[in-house]
C-alpha cells in the first residue's frame, strides 16, 4: 500500500494492525491510496480475477476510514477492454461502470462482477431482478434457470407480502466451486457446471437459489438484535441462528413446492435426508441447537475428524426444529395459524434496526400459536434430548419408512464397522470415526492407516470388498499403523442401522391430513 498527497508527494503508511493502517497526512486535503489485494479464492467471501472473469467482494476489497462508516461511498470500475458486463447491485452514479454506496455496510454488502456471463432480466412484485450466469455455455439452460429462479422470487415474495428491494441480482458463478452467500439486495451463487444433468443436483440448486433469496427477508432485514449494527472486526455471539438459518432452510424447499418446482415426493425425501443426517450425528446428544448456534465460530466452520461425536449443525437441527415447530402450531390452531405467521409477525415488529431477541421471538411463537410453547423451546432447542417427531408426522399424514425396505427378506446382513476411510497415497486412512459404532468401541481411532486384516493385506481399493466378507457378530484383527507404530486391534463387527428417516405418506391418510400437507406445500 502507498499513500500520496493532494500534491502527489508521498506520505508515509504504518500497518499497525491486521487491517489497519495509519498515514501520515502532513496536512494533505486529500489521500489517495494505492493497494493490490488478492484475487485467486473461488469462494463466496473472497475475490477471484482471471483472464475470463472477475468477481469482488466488497469485505475483502475495500479499504476506508474508519471513523467514515456512514459516510457515502462511490466506486468507479475499469474493466479489462474483452469484458462486456459490470454489474453490481448497487444503484449507478449516472457514469459508466460508477455506483454509489449510502454507507461502508452497503459497500461492503454489494458483490461486483465483470465479465461475458449470459443475463437474464425479469421483474417481479415490481422490482427488476437479474440473474449473472458465469461460465454457463454449452453446460446450462440458463433460460429455463432464470424461468424457474423467476418462479421462487414469485413465492417467497408471496409468503413475506412485500417487497423490501427495487433491484435484486442473482450472481450465479458456474465454475465447480459450491456455496451461497445472501447479501441484502443480491446473492452469490457457487455451483457446477453439470449441475442441470441429473435433476435431483439441478433442484439442489435450486434449493440453494431459493435459500439465498429467503434471507432478503429473514436475516439480512429480520434478524436476531446480536447480528446487526455490524461489527466488522470481533465475533458476534447469538443462540439463535437455528432461525436465522435454520428457518431459512427449511423454506427453501417449501417454495420450491409452493412454486411448482418440486413434486411432494421430492420434498419429502429432500426433509427426510435432513432428517437423518441430524438422528446419525452422534454429537445431537452433546450439542443443543442454541450451543451450536453460539459455537459457530470454533465449531461449523472448523470441523475436525471428531465434529459429527460432539456437534451438530444449527442449519440441520434448525430446519427439523422448524418441521415441528409449524406442525405443532398447525395444530395448536387447527390449521389456522402456521410459521408463516410466525415470521411475518416478526417481519412486521423487528425488521428494522434493532432486530429481536430470544425471548420476544418465543413469546411471538407463544401468541401466534394461543398457547405457552415454552417447553417446545426448551426441549427442541435449548436441550439434547431426542425430538419428538409423532405430532408432526400424525398433524400431515406420514410416516418414516426404511430406506432400504425393499431389500430381499432372506439376504445375509453384512458386517459393519463404521469408520469413514480414505485413499492418502496409496495408503487406507481412518478419517472418522462415529461414536457408539463397532469401530469406536473396538478403539480404532482416527488418522491410523489399516494396513491388514486377519494378517492379509488390505489396501484403499480391496477395502470394501474386504469388509463384506464378514458378518455381524464376526471379529477381526486389524492391522494398523498409528503414527509409525504398528498395533494390532480386535473389531467386533456389527449390523448397519438400518435407515429409518426417509418420509413418506401413510398408505390411507386421512381427507385432513391431506389438506394438512397440501396447506404446508401449497399443491
């Protein structure tokens, strides 16, 4: 970084904290400052320039007073002469490529692109909405994505009632990389270039489309009061991003339903894998929603070989919480009253600066629901005790269904261990291992390399076909290498759980429980 005066004279620059920095202005008018930052992370929160594209993020670059956090920003962009397009989602100063920002929050919040990526315009509830489509030639159908993304702004716009932006742009960066990032009037879009093949991964980015958007309302405008004003440079701690995120993915698939865009078949078995990705995490016995949503700066983000034994995910848990939270208050108010009032309530009396807090968000649930739902809160939330999912299932008609119940009755179970393995150079590498599985309660630990089994080579390639030679109730010895030292392990096999949280209708529901479930996915 170099700093000059309104005379072009330099002026000195201290770096005197990881980001900041100090000049000296020897009575300059103005400062100019000149930086490079870096540009080669394909990633929501980070900058990626190429000779095909560019794609900015406002926190990583830029730099401004730090008394000025209000002030008015202006940005003007030059791109390279092979680009057509600059687009970000902030409001023009009437230049060519030069927008204006109200404040350093918008700056920051508002993603710019330059590049050729394909644009789609639609308006819906009266704003103007565009979807960037980068690196979509010959891979994706960027017409009917920007048909069907049309289709979710209509629903999730129909469920809040209002429209709280003027111009909303979908970011859509078709380059392998994954993720999504909600901004307050744009979203940025990871996905992969396949993704539109195979229609269970193109209706995951839809899924993925449609939770972005819903944070318009719920996140970046309702909020849990800890999360806003911003603060930039130190943690921000709140109990409730079961909600902020939880809720949020649990809409994201109910407008896809409410749209037309997923079948109820689809949406059942997308809830139930939900479903048991939280009942085959171990760590839902150690972890509340409400601790998760607390650790989420040492814990969802930096997970290590031992996560899934001693936590849980607040998007997972939050999405079942609000399943039984809607059901329960669906039936509480015989069907008169749902979530969805829930939110718009919350909508109508914390959107503004302040946001809400835990109490005033669960004695809003309270009021809408006519009755003290304390102890739901205490038990789904605040608890690790297993939830209760009969009221739910019994409120829509459904019913858990093992995943392979098809199977032949007379075929021989295989043995199990429950270690998760991976090929490191050749070498069959323990990555994870579950508590209460046979490997856990045999010893086998993490990052030890299996080298035999009952004294015969094993290696990444014969390790499954190894393992199906056994059968529950079998043991082995295992061979291994656990930091240079060779040891040898008794494991007990055991039978595979059998998958018991994918949903389905009951076979004779009742003519309310079908109005039950058609009133929840609008079909």
């Amino acid at each position: 970084m170099t700093a000059a005066g309104s005379d072009g004279a330099a002026l000195q620059v201290d770096k005197v904290r990881k980001n900041r920095w100090s000049v000296a202005t020897d009575g300059a008018s103005s400062i100019t400052l000149r930086y490079r930052v870096y540009a080669r992370t394909m990633a929501t929160q980070g900058n990626w320039v190429s000779a095909e594209f560019a794609m900015l993020n406002g926190a990583p670059t830029f730099i401004v007073p730090v008394d000025r956090r209000d002030a008015t920003f202006e940005i003007s962009v030059a791109p390279h002469p092979s680009w057509a397009h600059v687009v970000s989602p902030l409001e023009s100063t009437g230049t060519e490529s030069g927008y204006r920002a109200i404040s350093y929050d918008e700056l920051v919040d508002s993603p710019l692109y330059c590049g050729n990526g394909a644009l789609y315009e639609f308006e819906c509830g009266g704003a103007a909405h565009l979807l960037v489509n980068e690196g979509e030639a010959g891979l994706w159908d960027g017409a009917k994505a920007a048909k069907d993304t049309a289709a979710i702004v209509a629903a999730t716009q129909a469920m809040w009632g209002c429209v709280p932006y003027r111009r909303y742009v979908f970011f859509n960066m078709i380059t392998d990389a994954r993720g999504g990032l909600e901004h307050r009037n744009s979203c940025l879009l990871m996905t992969g270039r396949f993704k539109m093949r195979k229609r269970k991964d193109y209706v995951d980015w839809l899924s993925l489309v449609s939770h972005e958007f819903f944070h318009t309302w719920n996140v970046k405008r309702l909020r849990p009061a800890a999360l806003g004003p911003f603060d930039y440079e130190n943690e921000v701690y709140t109990p409730d991003l079961w909600i902020a995120e939880g809720c949020t993915n649990y809409y994201e698939d109910i407008v896809l339903s409410r749209g037309g865009l997923i079948t109820r078949d689809e949406y059942l078995d997308r809830l139930g894998e939900i479903i048991e990705t939280l009942q085959t995490t171990p760590g839902r016995l150690v972890q509340s929603a409400s601790s998760a949503s607390l650790d989420a700066w040492i814990s969802l983000y930096r997970r290590d070989e031992n996560t899934p034994n001693v936590a849980i995910s607040y998007y997972v848990k939050g999405t079942v919480i609000a399943f039984l939270l809607d059901a329960a208050i669906r039936a509480s108010t015989g069907g008169a009253r749902s979530l969805d009032d829930v939110m718009l309530t919350a909508w109508s009396k914390y959107s503004g600066v302040r946001g809400f807090e835990s109490a005033e968000f669960r004695t809003l649930t309270s009021e809408v629901a006519g009755r003290d739902m304390s102890s739901f809160f205490d038990h789904a939330v605040d608890s690790t005790s297993e939830l209760d999912y009969g009221g739910a299932l019994g409120w829509y008609g459904l019913r858990f269904k093992a995943k392979n119940g098809d199977a032949k009755k007379d075929e021989e179970a295989k043995g199990w261990i429950g270690a998760v393995t991976s090929d490191k150079g050749g070498r069959l590498v323990v990555d994870e291992v579950r508590r209460a599985t046979p490997a856990y309660d045999s010893g086998l630990n993490a990052e030890d390399e299996v080298v035999a089994i009952d004294n015969v080579r094993v290696t990444p390639a014969s390790w499954e076909e190894r393992l199906s030679y056994y059968r529950p109730g079998n043991t082995a010895s295992f061979l291994i290498a656990r930091r240079g030292e060779m040891r040898q392990i008794d494991v007990a096999f055991g039978e595979k759980p059998a998958t018991q949280w994918r949903l389905e209708t009951l076979p004779e529901p009742t003519d309310e429980q079908k109005l039950h479930l058609a009133a929840l996915l609008g079909q």
